[in-house]
C-alpha cells in the first residue's frame, strides 16, 4: 500500500478533474475568467481526533502547496480558528495583504483596514460604551492610517504626534497653525472623503455607487458620517460583546461585526476590474484563495470558522463582480448546513463548478478510503508577472503630462514636505560588522574548566566558613546546558560567560562576607542539563526528590538549597523544569530565558525582559528607524516596510519572538520556517519549511526580491542557525550585492562580537542586548566598574575575549545577586527557609546592578520593573548603541526615552 503524502490530494472519485482545474481557477489562461464569483467550497473530511485534524491538514497543504515556492505565486490566506472569539474575517485580510508577488493586485485594502481598526476599538471596550465617541473612533482609525504611511503618516510625522514646545504667543500661533496643516485639516478631510465613499455620496465623492456601508447599515440620516455610523453601531454591540462567550447575544455580536469586516473585504478585493485599459485593471492575473480549516466537533474554535462561512455566504450574495476562492475543508454543523443550502456533489463536479459563478455553496463528501493511499499531486500555478509597477507604467503612460506637472510641482512639493527628510542610517553608514578583524581564537575546554576551578575554590571557601565560624552558608543551584566542546558549541551557548557572572557575584559575597555577618555565604552546585536543556525536566525532578528527602530529615546545613539559578534559554523543557520546580517551592531565578510562555510557575522569576517587551521596541525601531541602505546606489538609509520573519517554530523562544514582532510590525511580513533538525510539527501552514541553510538563502533572496526595497530579515531563531544563513547567503552571492540588513534578538549576542562576521560587508547587522557597552556615556557607573572587574576575572588580553561586550555575564551576575539579597533577607538566626526566600523575593529587591537598576515589583513573577534593553550596530569601532529603553541607571524611566520605548 503506497504511503500517504502530506502534500497530495487525497484520489477519491473525481479528483483528477478536481486537481486539473483547481490550478485554472487561480490562474485562468484568460484573465476575463476572474470576473466570475466561483461558489464557497466544503470539502467534508471524515474521522475522528486527531486522524481528522491529519486528514484536513493534508488536504489544506494539497491545496496551498501549489500556490507557493518558497513565498507566495499569488495571494492566499489559511484560516485557523485558535478560540471562539476569533475574528478570521481580519486574519483573512491580514494573510492577504502580504507577501504577494511584486506589482500584482490587489494591493490596497483601504475598507478593510479602516473596518479593521475601528472594530478592533469597539472590541477592546465591551460594555463600557458611552455614546456619542465618534471622535474616538476618528481619532483612533487616522492615528492607525497614519501608521502605515503614505501621505497622513507624512504629515503625521511632521507634527501630528505633538504640539512644537515653543511657549508664549509664538507657541500658540504654532500649534494654532502647525497642528491645523499637518492633524486638524487632513484628519477632517480623511473622514469626509470616508464618509463620501462609504456612506453617502458627496462633494468628495469619486464613485458616486460606491455607498456599500451605507447601504449594510440602512442609513437613513443624509447627515450622518462615517464615524457617527460606526459609534451606532458600537453602542449597539458592545453591551453584547461584554456578555458571556456563551450568550446567544454575544455570538449575534461577533457575527454582525465579522460580516462588516469580510464585507469591507470582499469590496476591497471586487476593485480593480479585469482588464480594460488602465495599467492596474490589467494587474488582475490571479484569484485571491482563502483556506479554512474547520476544527474538530465542538471543540475552541468552531464557532470562529462557521461564524466567517456565515459570513462569507451572507456578504458573498450582496457584493458584486470577482471575489477569492474561499475553500472550507473539514466537517461543518448539521445547523450550518442547513443555512449555506449546499449544492451536493462530487470532485469533478466541483471542480468544474469552480468555474462558474456561485448561485449556491457547494459541498462534497471526501471518502476515508482515498486517505490511505498515496494521492495526486496539484500542479503549481504561474501567473504572469510584471516588472513594474502599475504606478510605473500610468506614469508611462501619462508621458508629457505628468513630466510637466511633476515639473510644475517641485517648489510646491519641497515647501510642503517641509525640511529635507534625515537618510543618516542607524549606527553609522559604513557595513562592518564585527570589531575583530578575524574570528578570536577559542579555547572552550579551557574556559569552561578555569571558570568551574574558580567555582569550587570558592565553594571550598564558603564550606570554611561553615565549618570554621559556624556560620550559616547555603546552595543555589545553577541549571545550565552541558560543557562546551568545540568552537560552535563555546560561541553559540552563552554557558561560559554565564559561568563567569556567578563566580564574580559569589566572589564579591565571600570577600564582604569576613567583614558583614549578615550576609550568607553561597555555594554554587553547577549542573549539567544537557545540550540547549534537554534533560532539564529529568535534572529538576532529581533535585525535587533531594530536597523532598532534606526536609523529610528536617536537617538545616551548608548543603541545604536555598533556590536555583540559571535556565538560560526557553525551551520546552525548560518549562516543564520550571512547573516541576514550583511543585517542591524552590525559588528560581532565571538569567535569558525571555519568552513570555516561561511564566508558568508561581516560585520563578525571571530577570530579562520578556519577548513582547523587546519585540515592541524592535518592531517601532525597524519602522521608525533608518536601517535599510537606499536603493540604487544612493547614501543613507530609510525605514523599513516589509521584513522577511525567520522562525524555528518548534523552539519556544524562537516561535514567541516571532510571532509578537509580526503583530507588532505595522508594515508586511513573510514567514519562513527554518530547523535544520527538521522539526516543523507547529510550523503554521503555508508559510515554507526548510531544512538548511542553502535552502533558506534561495528563499529569503526571492522574498525580498518579491517584496522590494526597505525590506529586512527579523531573525528569532538560534546564533548557530544564523551563522548558517550568513555563510550560505554570501556563498549564493546573488543577493548579497544591495546588502542585507538583519534585525535579531538577544541570542544574537552570543556570537555577534566574535569576529565570525568580519568579512561580510554586505550585512548591516543590529540586534537586542541586555547592558549598555561601557564605552557609552550612558553607562552608569556600577556598569563601567562591572566592565572593569570582568577584564580583571579574565584570563589574557581583554580584547581576545569574545564576550567582552556580551549580556550574559551581566545578567548572571544581577540575577544571582537578586538571590543573594533574598537568601540575606531570609535568615533568621542560623535558619533559612526556602519559604521564606519567597517571601523575600515576593517583598522586592532593589539595587543597582551591571546590567542597570533594578526594580523588582511586590508580588508579581515578573521581569524587574522597566529593565534595561538595549538595541545594538555592530561596527568595526565595537557595538553602537541604537535605542535603549528603561532604567539603564537609577532615576532613568523608559516613559521619558520616547517613542521607541512607548507602552501601550
């Protein structure tokens, strides 16, 4: 029996017709096809668990795989239902508006993005509606559009965020007339053009038939605008929406506002017509698809998908002209069935149905049988591509007309514009990236042994002090990955610099110790978990069980733990080892572990920001900041607008930073999956999934081709993996001749110091940090001395060391004194309870630290209060300091560092 593949369609009945003209309703051979309304598809999978959910995933990446190489053929979007809340009207409209071939339409959803937001604002306010807000729904949808750029978020930036400072009766007369030219008079103009389009006809008005809205809502008063209609309707839904999600009320609340979002869709999606003769009618070569997978019976997320299949044959019938191919794969509801009164038959009927244009649903019933076999693979489409831009070519075609008044109109522009926009680019225009010249020769045996001698020759110390003084002294266990046994193990693991920042605070706690009898010696008992964690959980229960049996015997001595330091990285082992731990009371505090999924335990606390926090200020600084080299050879650098996002979907660490940058980051982004190990069991489907680096290079150069200029990679996976880029990409060369400009987390600091990238001048390399370099005249004084002490511990020459720089010996180092402190706080006498070290943690600790001042909140597992992070360039003059955010030194608040550091 042939094995089933994962990317095939299942061969039932009809299939062959099936998969011959799925590819043609895509991509017709003539474009005047794409003016049809194919029929909403149901393809009903049988089964049961999770043989049903394989079996819909298998026919969903049957369908998507030919409309995908490595990035997208032509715009598509498949549906996931995570929770009964969810919306996939907007997710839909999300998936669609990136990631498609450059100068293909549709590329503009102006209905969608305003609905969008403006449904997002009334959600995020259930229940405490008070009507009239219209303003505030305004106000909120054009700080949005001027968010995404264009002329509003030029005006914006030239002074729509805030009024000049000036004071007296010239700052009045600036903000009188500044505020009116660039917030007042384009906002107002922006919502009567709305209005006019979508409401009412007017004035204003291009498209005097084009009152979809209007007509949706039956309005009736000739004065009402855009944003009074919306404030009706919120007053209307928002006391539904605050009720139970299982409120019959509720449920009709999510409908009516998830068929304004995919009707503002489906209308978006109708413009342009195909063909004619204006440039951008003639772009329509493809048929936008959408892909739904219908959950299981019952479960979270059922009610999502057939809330938008309600939806779709709802707004489906009102709206005109060609709309996507929306295909729904997996079993629906007998009451759902009943309402979209399918058409039923079978593969080759559908297949030639999809053709024509839709009167009724069409539904076919999947036989369990053809799932056993091998399949039939789809052929993948081919839609004509167009080296230019329609923009492009209308101006072409516009010819003398539009030279004359682009002559006409360059005073005029350059006194609108205002002053000359800044190109200098973030940490400097030159495209070193590496302070060494050459990668520093590694001795990894050899660090690792002399920094552990140092450990147990202070262990042997504080054991003296309990046996000599009769003092009490205490362990920590310190959780880290196995020793380092090669050059790629040492830079890619921050295990030995880690290393280093305990045995410097347990140093400094022996050596104050002989003169303060309040402080508790520590001894530190490292211990292996294996390569990146892995055996974690195993060492966790194994503590848990000698601690368990240490209580059991009820004796108190220097061998006693008193918490646990360390779990450097978010794995998810690391976090099955951090449940265990809570369940025996063993205070941890963590040293890198960012992802915001470690916050499992109620006895952990972690000591750097978490990745919502970096990915925040990475998103505004790649949006806001010049980091992307000008295109054609031109100096400076501009913002960036797309980002190609490179995951490893099975690391915990990885698929979190990724996914919080990409709800972040206001302009497109494209998923790649990338483990070289080959794991891909939560890789989100249709985004690509590959296995090495040769691999990842192709792809990432043809997503950035497709997407343009002022695109970035946002790399959150591994050091090791994007090492492997690197090579790979400057070994393909292809792409390499416009540079490349990377954006990265912290993992990036363990190895982008080293040298190891000293000879790729095409890479513009910026990523996260934990401490300010002490060479920035920011640095506070205990940073500088912490540099200082840190020369000093190490043996040779400072400048051979290749986390000089680095984070995570500062961290370490703040982390294992936030322990200390609880540990001191906690003895009472010659006791020390472990209870009472989370007492102590849970009260607060605060200093002033190598890695800045630290505030740790009453009672909250969480990262200290606004904690340093930094943004890095590395430079041939050393790392360059681009953004930072938080109390860096003790007085300093990330409220008062602008944008870049804005909480919402």
């Amino acid at each position: 029996m042939a094995t089933p593949a994962p990317n095939r369609f299942p061969d039932d009945t009809g299939a062959d017709i099936f998969v011959r003209e799925y590819p043609t309703a895509v991509v017709p051979d003539a474009p005047g096809y794409l003016t049809t309304r194919p029929p909403l598809l149901v393809l009903s999978v049988p089964g049961h668990g999770e043989e049903y959910e394989a079996r819909v995933r298998r026919v969903v990446n049957a369908l998507v795989d030919p409309l995908s190489d490595g990035g997208k053929l032509v715009p598509y979007a498949i549906l996931q239902a995570g929770s009964d809340g969810d919306l996939l009207a907007g997710e839909a409209g999300r998936q669609l508006a990136f990631g498609i071939p450059g100068n293909m339409t549709p590329d503009r959803f102006p209905d969608f993005e305003l609905l969008r937001d403006t449904v997002a604002h009334v959600r995020e306010h259930p229940g405490d509606w008070t009507a009239p807000a219209a303003k505030e729904l305004r106000d909120h949808a054009y700080r949005r559009r001027a968010e995404r750029g264009g002329l509003p978020g030029l005006l914006w930036s030239l002074g729509g965020k805030e009024a000049p400072p000036a004071t007296g009766l010239r700052g009045w007369l600036l903000r009188t007339w500044w505020l009116s030219l660039t917030r007042t008079l384009p906002r107002w103009l922006w919502a009567r053009r709305k209005t006019a389009r979508l409401v009412r006809p007017g004035r204003l008005s291009l498209n005097r038939r084009s009152r979809w809205l209007g007509a949706e809502l039956n309005v009736r008063r000739s004065g009402e605008d855009l944003f009074e209609v919306m404030d009706a309707v919120a007053a209307r839904q928002a006391p539904r929406l605050a009720l139970p999600a299982d409120h019959p009320r509720h449920a009709e609340a999510l409908q009516a506002v998830d068929r304004l979002l995919l009707r503002a869709l489906l209308e978006d999606l109708g413009r342009p017509p195909v063909g004619r003769f204006l440039p951008k009618r003639r772009r329509r070569r493809a048929r936008p698809v959408i892909l739904l997978e219908m959950p299981r019976d019952a479960t979270d997320g059922a009610q999502a998908a057939e809330r938008f299949l309600r939806s779709f044959r709802q707004a489906g019938a009102t709206v005109g002209g060609p709309g996507p191919l929306v295909v729904a794969v997996g079993r629906v509801s007998g009451t759902l069935r009943a309402e979209l009164d399918p058409e039923e038959c079978n593969l080759s009927q559908a297949g030639l149905l999809l053709h024509e244009d839709a009167h009724r649903p069409v539904w076919v019933g999947l036989r369990e049988e053809p799932f056993s076999r091998a399949g039939l693979p789809v052929r993948r489409v081919s839609p004509r591509r167009f080296r230019l831009s329609w923009r492009t070519q209308t101006s072409v075609v516009a010819g003398g007309t539009a030279l004359a008044v682009s002559l006409l109109g360059i005073g005029g522009a350059e006194l609108l514009s205002g002053p000359k926009r800044d190109t200098g680019c973030a940490g400097g225009g030159d495209t070193a990236v590496a302070e060494l010249t050459e990668p520093v020769p590694v001795e990894p045996k050899k660090w690792y042994d002399e920094t552990r001698a140092v450990i147990d020759r202070q262990n042997a110390r504080a054991v003296r002090f309990a046996e000599e003084e009769d003092r009490p002294v205490r362990t920590v266990v310190h959780f880290g990955s196995d020793r380092p046994t090669d050059r790629t193990d040492t830079l890619f693991d921050g295990t030995i610099p880690e290393l280093r920042g305990i045995a410097m605070w347990q140093g400094r706690i022996l050596g104050e110790a002989r003169a303060d009898e309040s402080l508790v010696p520590l001894i530190v008992d490292v211990r292996t978990t294996g390569g990146g964690f892995e055996d974690a959980a195993d060492e966790a229960r194994e503590l848990v069980r000698e601690v368990r049996e240490a209580d059991r015997r009820g004796a108190q001595d220097h061998r006693t733990v008193v918490g646990v330091l360390g779990f450097a990285q978010s794995k998810k082992a690391t976090q099955d080892a951090l449940d265990i731990l809570e369940s025996a009371d063993i205070p941890v505090v963590g040293t890198t572990a960012t992802a915001d999924e470690m916050l499992v335990s109620q006895t952990y606390w972690p000591f750097t920001p978490l990745n919502s926090d970096e990915a925040r200020m990475a998103a505004a600084f790649a949006r806001t900041s010049n980091i992307v080299a000008r295109p054609g050879g031109k100096d400076g650098c501009v913002p960036a607008r797309h980002a190609v996002v490179v995951q490893n979907s099975d690391d915990l660490y990885s698929a979190s930073l990724a996914a919080k940058f990409m709800k972040r980051f206001p302009g497109e982004e494209q998923l790649v999956n990338f483990s070289q190990e080959g794991g891909f069991q939560a890789a989100p489907p249709g985004s690509p999934n590959v296995t090495t680096a040769a691999q990842l290079a192709d792809t990432a150069c043809r997503m950035l081709g497709s997407a343009g200029g002022e695109t970035i990679v946002y790399w959150s996976a591994r050091a090791r993996d994007f090492t492997a880029f690197v090579n790979a990409f400057d070994k393909q060369g292809t792409c390499v001749k416009d540079g490349l400009t990377v954006l990265g987390g912290n993992e990036l600091t363990n190895v982008a110091l080293t040298g190891e990238y000293a000879d790729k001048t095409w890479l513009r390399l910026y990523h996260s940090a934990h401490r300010l370099p002490a060479t920035d005249q920011r640095a506070s004084e205990r940073t500088q001395r912490f540099a200082q002490d840190y020369d000093a511990f190490v043996d040779g020459p400072p400048e051979a060391d290749p986390w000089r720089h680095d984070g995570h010996s500062a961290v370490s180092y703040d982390a294992f004194h936030v322990l200390s402190q609880a540990v001191d706080g906690a003895r009472s006498g010659q006791e020390i309870h472990r209870s009472a070290v989370l007492t102590a943690l849970r009260a607060g600790v605060s200093f002033e630290g190598a890695t800045g001042a630290v505030h740790r909140p009453l009672s909250h597992n969480r990262p200290p209060a606004d904690k340093a992070l930094v943004l890095l360039r590395q430079t041939d003059g050393g790392p360059v300091v681009v953004g930072v955010c938080g109390a860096y030194e003790g007085g300093v608040k990330s409220q008062d560092q602008g944008p870049l550091c804005a909480v919402d």
